[in-house]
C-alpha cells in the first residue's frame, strides 16, 4: 500500500455530546527530551505550523506527562497533501522538534506510539514512518506515492542509542 493510502489518525470532531473521531488523513509527530520538558516550547507552535503553510492541515499539539512516552506530540490532520514538498515537511517537522532540544523525534499514523517501547524492535508497542536525532540524522524509507516503509531494526537500534 502506498504511504498516501497508508497513513492516517483517529481526530475529534464536534464537541459536548455531538463530539465524535473519526479516521483522516493525517501524521503525528513526537519528541522526547532527556532533560525535563520545556512547557515554553507551546509558544514555537507558528514556526512548526510554518513548516506546512503549503498544505491544508490543522494541528493538536499534546504534552505527555510521566516517563517512558514522548514529551510531546503533535497530531496532523491533512486535508491537502503537500505532494512536492513531503519529504520536505516530513524532515523539517522533526528537525523543529531537536532544535528546541529533543534528543529525538519520530513520526507515523495511528500505528505509531508515543511509548519509547517503539525503538525496541522486538517488543516495540506501534511503528515509525520517519525519525530525526542529532546521532542518527534523518531516516525515512518511503516517500508519500511509494510503498509504505516503516522503519526496521537498523534503524530504530540508531535511534535507541538517543534515549539511553
């Protein structure tokens, strides 16, 4: 299946009683930090919204709290896909995340997780599309009209050695 077909996420709409999800299109991306969460990172939201002003989508950034998930994600729903610029937006949005201080970031559908248990290959807890650190640089395996690669062992060993 190709990575267009292939990515998607539950959103809400509608609120109080008239509030549903239903299935988009859409991407969600992740970062941790080693070192406590910096809240004031909510403020940089523009620059990360700037990186996909040539398509239409609507944004839900989300801080975690406690140990062994991501910090913080960043849920996208996409109603215009941005086709020449995917890769583009794809790197770009994960890079935002390490050059406010994430040690890593990582992206992909509803089958992603936010649990650091998805750099464990063997017991990993959802899969990545993409994936950015300092370490590792940026590793994607599929662009937005190939068939979809999450990313495999190689992969997610490099980027294992950026949470530890």
């Amino acid at each position: 299946m190709k990575t267009i077909d292939s990515l998607g996420i539950y959103w809400t709409f509608g609120s109080g009683e008239d509030k549903y999800q239903d299935e988009v299109d859409g991407i969600i991306f992740y970062g941790y930090w080693k070192t406590p969460f910096p809240k004031g990172i909510l403020n940089n939201l523009d620059a990360f919204k700037q990186i996909w002003r040539n398509s239409d989508v609507e944004i839900k950034p989300r801080v975690w709290e406690g140990t062994g998930n991501c910090d913080l994600s960043i849920e996208i729903r996409i109603d215009k896909w941005p086709e020449r610029l995917w890769a583009s937006c794809i790197e770009k949005s994960l890079k935002w995340f390490v050059q406010l201080g994430a040690d890593v970031a990582w992206c992909g559908g509803e089958y992603s997780s936010p649990s650091l248990d998805v750099f464990n290959y063997e017991e990993s807890s959802g899969e990545i599309y993409g994936a950015y650190s300092c370490e590792a640089g940026f590793l994607c395996k599929s662009g937005l009209y190939e068939e979809y690669s999450a990313l495999g062992m190689e992969e997610l060993t490099k980027l294992k050695r950026a949470i530890e």
